[in-house]
C-alpha cells in the first residue's frame, strides 16, 4: 500500500520471505503469471524458500491450468510439475485428478466441505495416465530408487513418490502444481495436504 504510514507492499513481501520455511505461489488461473508474480518469486528465490504453486480461479472464465503451468517454465523458469489436472474448468469446475493416487476429488456443498473421492471420470483417463506418466517422469529425477522402477517398468507406491516430490521441493528444484478454486473452497484440502507432506516442518 503506497501511503504515507504504510510500508510498501513488495517490502512487506520480502520481510515475510527472509523467515519462511516454505510458500505456496498463487497464480490465477485465467491471468496466470503476472508482473506482481515475477517479483514474488524472485524474492522466493532470494531467500531460498521451497514452494508450491495453486492455480487458482478454475472456476473463472477463460481458466486454463496447462497454460499457467506453461508459463511457470518459461516465464519465471521453473520446473514446474501438475501433481493434479482439473475435472473441468469455467463453470463445469468439480474438483481434481490427482496424478498420484489416480483418484477423482470433487467439491460439493457451498464451502466445499464435501470431499468426495471416486474414480476417474472415464473420458478423462487417457489425459490421467498422459499427464501421470509426465509427472513420474519428472519426479523419478530426485529418487534413484524410484527412477530405476519406472525404467524397469515396475510400479512405483505413493509414499515413494511422496519422498520425491518432497526431495525435489526442499532442493528448490521441482515446483507442484495444485490447482482448484480457494472461493469455493475447492482443492483447498489437497493443496494443504502437500504443504504437511512437501515443505519443511
């Protein structure tokens, strides 16, 4: 806030940062990154903090979570990873994929406090197993172990996948990506499920 008596807010930001252990990048999902988003992750890498992403807004017009996670990799370079893909978008948003479980989470109630998991939508599994494969792919670089199951074509548990995706967080060199919409409370959950499973304690 650029008044007399207030400390301008990039400032504030940047104290935050130099004490945080770990924080999550909000992106819209319809603006995707911003100028205000370059500044906040530049402070982040600054500072070393480990993060996640939440695209917000799917419930936007106009919201595209593959295109704000494109530009994650090219505009603020990330090796940005989806760890969820949406179940639709606009006013069809229900909830989430998530890539690790292969499990469906959909949102109802007016918080969104009804969580209700169930399988896959069947005209999106073929998007499902693409976008896991990709994700695996991408995280299996931060856990010998797992890499050598997958090239072995083995299946790998959650709680190794677990374990790297945590590995490639606290080294800053992987960035989750979560998705949902924070108004309507959908994704929420997940998106705080992956902070006690991926960022310092």
């Amino acid at each position: 806030i650029d008044t007399p008596g207030h400390v301008d807010f990039t400032v504030e930001v940047e104290r935050a940062l130099r004490v945080l252990d770990g924080a999550i990048l909000v992106l819209c999902g319809t603006s995707g990154v911003q100028s205000q988003s370059i500044t906040v992750d530049r402070q982040m890498k600054r500072y070393s903090v480990p993060r996640l992403a939440f695209i917000n807004k799917l419930d936007r017009s106009g919201a595209n979570p593959f295109r704000v996670t494109e530009q994650l990799r090219e505009k603020l370079h990330h090796n940005a990873v989806m760890m969820q893909i949406p179940i639709g978008t606009e006013d069809d948003h229900k909830g989430v994929v998530d890539l690790i479980t292969m499990k469906s989470y959909v949102f109802e109630g007016d918080n969104g406090e009804n969580i209700i998991e169930g399988d896959i939508p069947a005209d999106m599994v073929d998007d499902a197993n693409k976008y896991r494969e990709v994700m695996l792919d991408a995280v299996s670089m931060f856990d010998d172990d797992m890499m050598n199951k997958l090239l072995e074509g083995e299946e790998v548990s959650e709680d190794m996948i677990h374990k790297a995706v945590r590995a490639g967080t606290l080294s800053l060199e992987l960035t989750p990506v979560f998705m949902g919409s924070a108004y309507k409370n959908k994704g929420v959950q997940l998106l705080l499920n992956a902070v006690t499973r991926y960022l310092p304690s």
